[in-house]
C-alpha cells in the first residue's frame, strides 16, 4: 500500500473526500515527524510507539577492505509496533 492507497482507504472509512484524506494525513505525518525529531515520543495504542533512538559510536569493518573503520554516533528514529498491532499481523 502507498500513500496514496492509504489516503483512499482512509476517505472510504472515514466517509472523507480524498482532498480532506490527504490533509489528515500529512498532518498526522508531520505532527508525528516533529514530535519524533524534537525528542518526544508518539504512543497509538494498540498500534505502536514512535521514537528517536540513540546509537553510540563504534567500530566497523569496510567490507571491499576489511580496514576498520570508525562509525560516529547517531540518533535514528524507531518504531515498536503495540501487542493488537502484533496480533493483527500475525493473524491471531
């Protein structure tokens, strides 16, 4: 599913024009995008938790040399589907 299939199935639900979809969408995307990079956390219930994680600094090898190499610390953002998430999936 793309964005837009997702903005179609979220009018159809809703009972929605696509035009209004889509402006519900980007603007859950964009509050969630800017709560994330400023630190805090987006908990759905039952869906899952948004959130920045921190990785530190280490050691890696280049895989054409296998000279060592240093990877610099970073912060990537991260998701951690909810148990009925889990559920649904796994078809339970």
């Amino acid at each position: 599913m793309n964005k837009t299939e997702l903005r179609d199935a979220i009018a159809k639900e809703a009972g929605l024009t696509n035009a209004e979809a889509d402006r519900a969408l980007d603007a859950t995307l964009s509050a969630i995008t800017q709560a994330v990079a400023s630190g805090d956390k987006v908990s759905l219930t039952g869906f899952g938790t948004f959130e920045a994680r921190e990785r530190s600094a280490r050691t890696g090898r280049n895989p054409q040399t296998g000279a060592e190499i240093q990877i610099a610390a970073s912060t990537a953002p991260a998701f951690k589907a909810g148990s009925a998430f889990k559920q649904a999936v796994a078809g339970k």
